[in-house]
C-alpha cells in the first residue's frame, strides 16, 4: 500500500492488506487481513498511517459489497490501534453496539472488552487491545444462512508470562534480542459463527 504525505510529492509504503475471498458453505465471504502501521515515533505522528490503512479496508470493504451486496466481510488483524482509536471508530465508524449498526455498516465486538479493560497485548503496564475482529453488518441480521455469534480473546494461563518483568503480559518470545521462549507479546483473537440446522 502506497501512502501519499500531504505535500502530494513524496510516499511512503507500508503493509498490504490481503483479501482473502470465496463460498463457505455456500455464503460469499472475504476476509481482510491486516497489520497496520506500527505506532513507532509516537502514536500522534504514525496514526495518518493507519488512518489510511482504515480507509482501504473501508474502501475495500464497500467495492465487495457493491459488488455483491450478500458478501460477508471480516476485517481481522494487529491494527495497532484500539477500538476507540481515529482509524477504527471514525475511519472505518465500526460501531461498539449491534443496535447502533446501520445497513452497510461495520460491528467492532471487541468494543466491549476494551471497555472493560480487556487487552491483547501491554506496555509499560497499560493494556490495549490492538488486536480485532470488525464485521459487516449482514453477519448480525443473516436467518438462513451463518450469523456472528460472539468474538473472544484467546488467552489461557499458558500464553501468560509467570515471571520477570513481563509477568501478567502475554507470553512473548524475544525481548530484544534474548530468546524467552514464549509464543507471542499479543493474545489472538477469534469469532465464533452459528446456523440453523433443519
């Protein structure tokens, strides 16, 4: 992805998004998958970054609807930003709470446990939640066919560091460049989906 600077002269890159798309069971689903600029320099001077990368994913996600209105989308990944953040709540307007969802509209429900102090990744002892599930609204309204049924946050007492400065963080594999052995300095994030059975 090129990003533009507002001079309109020089650019710079950042990550892809991959968009993963096709049936499952019969549903037109895509899946965007991302990792959003990092928060290096500071949080202030990177989030025009990230802010793009929200735009694509919005623009990416209303061509694909446009394009077949009963598409399904999820947009999956580190964003290095929290619900609340510019990029998710006004770029993308992902909504915390189903009822306040309009048609063509986007549901964050990871909102919830951000509200609650529920993160996937810390530093300097404060959480975010940086890790998130953003879904089309069609996943909330489907009778027939697969509906949203509840995100959550995968972290069992093994993915958490025992000890040592990080102890209570997730259990990261390299500080720096010493090897600590873990899995990840992030807890993954997964949805569940349900339908009706005859």
């Amino acid at each position: 992805m090129i990003i533009y600077e507002q001079d309109g002269t020089s650019r710079n890159f950042t990550r892809d998004v991959l968009v993963v798309g096709g049936e499952y069971d019969g549903d037109p689903m895509y899946i965007l998958v991302n990792h959003w600029p990092s928060r290096s320099g500071g949080e202030a001077r990177s989030a025009p970054y990230r802010n793009a990368a929200a735009l694509l994913c919005k623009n990416l996600t209303d061509s694909l609807r446009n394009a077949n209105p009963d598409a399904k989308i999820v947009i999956m990944g580190d964003l290095n930003d929290d619900p609340t953040s510019p990029s998710v709540d006004d770029m993308l307007a992902a909504e915390g709470k189903v009822n306040r969802v309009r048609k063509g509209g986007l549901y964050n429900p990871m909102w919830e446990f951000y509200r609650k102090g529920i993160g996937t990744t810390a530093w300097r002892d404060a959480w975010s939640l940086f890790d998130q599930i953003i879904i089309s609204d069609n996943w909330l309204n489907e009778r027939e066919s697969y509906r949203f049924y509840q995100a959550y946050i995968h972290n069992p007492n093994y993915l958490v560091q025992k000890t040592g400065h990080f102890i209570g963080y997730p259990n990261r594999t390299f500080t720096g460049d010493k090897y600590l052995g873990g899995f990840s300095d992030h807890f993954p994030v997964y949805m569940a989906i349900i339908k009706p059975i005859d």
